[in-house]
C-alpha cells in the first residue's frame, strides 16, 4: 500500500494545485491495464473523437459508474482513493473516468481549459474535485504530455469557449495568467499518477511522434459537494474500495474476459456524450 501524502505533498497541492505521485502502480500492473485497454473491443466501440480545431481528432472512451473490472479496480484500490480523501478533505466519490488514446502521429491537441469549467454546468456548487492522471504509456513532450499551469487554480473559474470540438478557457484570459504563473510539461513514466484540482489549467498538444500516449483519468467529486440536480454524470455514490491487490488479481482474469464492466457512455446513443466538451 502506498503511503499517504505528506503535509508538504499536501500543501504543494494547495498552493500549486496538483501533485504527482511516481510509480504509484508498479510495472506488472499498469502493463495490465495496458494490455487489457488496449485489446477491449468494447472500449474501442465507445470512444469517440473531440475535434482540436488544427485538423487532428483525439479519442477517448468514458464511464460514469468505476464496474467490478480492470478499470474499476484502478479507480477503487486504496491507494487512488485514500489520496483523493486526503486531497478533498472529504469521503470522494467516482464522478467518471475516461481513456484517453491519443495515437502515434494522429492524437489531436486539447484546448486550454479548467474541468470545473464544464462541471459547474452539472450542478456542483464548488471546485472541490479532484482528477487523477494515470500514465498508462511514457508522456513527453514529443507524444504530447499533459501540460498544467502552476497555481492557476487560485484564479477561480474561467469563461469558457468552443475551440474545434472542445470548450477551451478564454485565450486572452489564460494568456495573461502565463505571463504571471509557470507552465510545467508534466512528463510521466507509466504508472505515475498526477492529482490535479478541478480548477488547474491544464491542456496537451498534438502527437507527433511515432509513440502513443494512452491515459486513464479518473474523477472524483466529495460527498459534500454532491451536485444539486441530475446531469449526464452521477450525484453522490458510494465508492466500494477495494483492496490494492484487487489489480492484479482482477488482472489476471481480465484476459478471460471479453469486455470490462464499466458503464460506458455511449456516443452514438446518449446525446449527453456528445455533448461533451472535454479532457486532456
């Protein structure tokens, strides 16, 4: 079991708004949910493409509720959880999660944008959430690594505006904020996880290289903030933990399988996923 953030882990969170975790899951286990993502058919056939506005498109598959399989285990284990608590100062909840499968020499760029700048639209009344990056391939700047402003959370939410098929922040906002806060490449080896605030500019460029850059994303919200109305995402659920040895032993079966558990959102059929406008 990992250990628990560190009050300096903890108020580097606070003050510059995210925190990465290195190799928060080992090898034999990101490898797992690489293979697994990777040869699921059913993740495959619900993913869908978010346009950058430049000409590329980048896929993603999304689910709201975590499932009893591989990628639940992920978003479930203790060590993703028992973070996120330490972080919302709250019990979380599992809000969604998302791959991201930006494809060697084809995965678009993503906007600058806040996801509480579309989450605040779902009916949370505050930024106390939080999103867990977890690097299932090496991201660099070549593959187009996630890319964060330092401290931006501390500007409140931003207008938000279609670029392409995504909602960016306001350009002549974010690049005032960049004269004033530092841009950080976040380069991650696989399994590293970064724990970012809702309200942390963040975006990523194109793939350029001959690399993919697949990414697992998962989304907490705490209870108290549970949202005041219904949206394509859930209200307050319990998160069942599981142990962080559920991985490898879900791992394992997982090859038996054909399709993971999740509740995926399906773009052809549930007009709520297409009308989203996010990610990284």
């Amino acid at each position: 079991m990992a250990q628990p953030l560190s009050e300096t882990e903890l108020q580097q969170y606070d003050q510059d708004g995210y925190v990465l975790r290195k190799a928060l899951f080992d090898t034999e286990e990101i490898d797992l949910l690489r293979r697994s993502a990777k040869a699921d058919k059913t993740l495959d056939d619900h993913s869908f493409g978010r346009q950058d506005g430049e000409g590329r498109t980048v896929r993603l598959s999304l689910w709201n509720h975590p499932g009893q399989g591989i990628y639940g285990a992920f978003a479930r284990c203790q060590r993703m959880a028992a973070t996120a608590q330490q972080l919302l100062r709250d019990e979380p909840y599992h809000y969604h999660s998302k791959m991201i499968m930006k494809d060697a020499r084809v995965g678009g760029a993503w906007a600058w944008h806040q996801d509480y700048g579309y989450w605040y639209s779902n009916g949370v009344l505050t930024p106390n959430l939080v999103s867990a990056f977890i690097a299932v391939d090496p991201s660099n700047r070549e593959n187009g690594c996630l890319q964060v402003i330092r401290r931006s959370h501390h500007c409140g939410r931003i207008h938000h505006q279609l670029t392409g098929e995504q909602a960016g922040a306001d350009p002549e906002r974010v690049a005032e904020i960049l004269k004033r806060m530092d841009l950080e490449y976040v380069e991650m080896d696989p399994g590293d996880v970064l724990f970012f605030h809702s309200n942390v500019l963040h975006r990523s460029d194109s793939n350029n290289s001959e690399h993919p850059r697949w990414s697992m994303i998962c989304c907490y919200n705490a209870k108290s903030n549970d949202p005041y109305k219904d949206s394509h995402h859930p209200r307050y659920t319990p998160l069942e933990q599981v142990g962080d040895e559920t991985i490898k032993q879900i791992g394992v079966r997982r090859f038996a399988d054909d399709t993971d558990q999740a509740d995926f959102l399906d773009p052809h059929h549930d007009a709520s996923a297409k009308s989203l406008q996010q990610d990284v």
